[in-house]
C-alpha cells in the first residue's frame, strides 16, 4: 500500500526549487531518484534534536506516568532522512551562493508535481514519505509537545523543525525513514518519475554559455524533455 502524504502550506500549491553543483544533476538523471540524507550527516547538530522545553516536558510526564516517549531521539536522527527544497515563487540569489555557483544547477517543482512523481512501486516503506513546510523553532524557549485532553501525547514532528538561524532557507522537507537492513547506510535514493518532477531546470546565472549548452546535452540524453534556460539574475536591466 502507498504510504505518501504530501503538505501543502498554507494549502497552495508553492514553487519549489532544488539548487545543486553539475554532477549531481547528472546524478539525479543516471539513477532518476532523490537522495535523503540521514539527519545524522547534515551539517546541523540540532537537526532531529529535542527543543529544551520539549525534553524537560518528556522527562516530567516519565517522572509521573513512566512514558517513554521521547527517550530515543538519538536513536531517530539516525534512521530518519530528509530531501530538502526551496520553497519560492522566486529564484535566490542567497541559494545559489550557497549550493551552487558556476556550474550550479536549480530544479524547479511544484507541490502537486512532487506528489505525482512518485511511482506506483513505492511506498516509502514501512515509514512511508512525508512532505511539508519546515517549521523554524526556539530551541531554547519553544515546547512542541502536550497533551490532549484524552491525556495522550501530541507533538510535532522534531524531523520537521530547524533553528530559526536558518528561517532563509524557507524549506519544505520531504521525510522518510531507513528499514532495518539499511540502518548502515548514510541515506537512501528513493525512485522518481523525472518529467513528472521537474517542470524546468535553470543553470546559474554566473555559468558561461558552454556550461548551459552542457548541461541541455546531458538533459537530452536522458530524454528530460523540459526547458532548460540560464538565470537572469545578474542580466542588465532594462533600459
């Protein structure tokens, strides 16, 4: 059975872009899927960690009712593994800074594309795959679990929460999870259908034209029938 259930912030369907260097581009179309990095490996240590009013919460419901939620988070940031996207009507100029520069590379999606573009075979796994808007926290201050009034626990998804140092990256996050027989592995590819995926690709704005004629080449000969154009992020303005 299909387990995919894809977010739609403020229930629109968002520009999503995924900035890249040249080879992973050319990886994504030889092995056509996304690649979900363990929450373990980014560079972000809070990434999967308790905010410090959520612990405290977990430690006193233990104290009181012996629950243990919360207790194996640790455990988690090593199973969990995340795909990440810019969400935007515009392209970054910040964004390409940062993942990408002369040979860079931006996907462009949108919500609904990504929700289709997955096969029929997959299902995500026993975890399923989940996509959303990341939710930018107070480590320090913000408590994201309670109770309700049937006294269970509710909280949200710490594997959806960054630090607010990182708010400009306006992420939507889609999520999964490693099976037993891959808890040694840094990640995991999860198969794609390309033209369903990607609506266009844009090469960096600072690329010379021979990296644009490239990376059209490689496109076509992996039969990924999109446009592809160069930013003009840096073009004179008009006069």
């Amino acid at each position: 059975m299909t387990k995919i259930w894809i977010g739609y912030p403020d229930g629109l369907d968002h520009e999503l872009w995924r900035y890249m260097d040249f080879l992973k581009f050319v990886d994504l179309l030889q092995r056509r899927s996304l690649w979900f990095t363990r929450l373990d490996q980014l560079r972000d240590p809070y990434e999967g960690a308790l905010t410090k009013p959520t612990a405290e919460f977990f430690a006193e419901v233990r104290s009181r009712t012996g629950f243990r939620g919360g207790i194996h988070h640790e455990k988690f940031r090593k199973v969990r593994c995340v795909n990440c996207w810019h969400m935007s009507g515009y392209e970054s100029a910040a964004m390409w800074e940062l993942y990408s520069r002369e040979a860079g590379v931006a996907i462009c999606s949108r919500i609904t594309r990504i929700e289709r573009s997955f096969p029929p075979v997959v299902t995500g796994g026993s975890w399923g795959i989940r996509g959303d808007a990341v939710r930018y926290v107070d480590y320090e201050r913000d408590r994201l679990a309670g109770l309700s009034e049937d006294g269970s626990v509710i909280m949200t998804a710490d594997f959806m929460c960054k630090r607010k140092s990182f708010e400009h990256e306006h992420e939507y996050r889609l999520a999964t999870s490693l099976e037993e027989d891959e808890r040694d592995l840094r990640g995991k590819l999860i198969p794609v259908i390309l033209d369903q995926l990607i609506e266009k690709v844009v090469v960096s704005p600072t690329a010379p034209n021979w990296v644009v004629e490239v990376i059209r080449h490689e496109a076509g000969t992996y039969k990924l029938d999109v446009e592809v154009a160069q930013s003009a992020l840096y073009s004179p303005k008009l006069q």
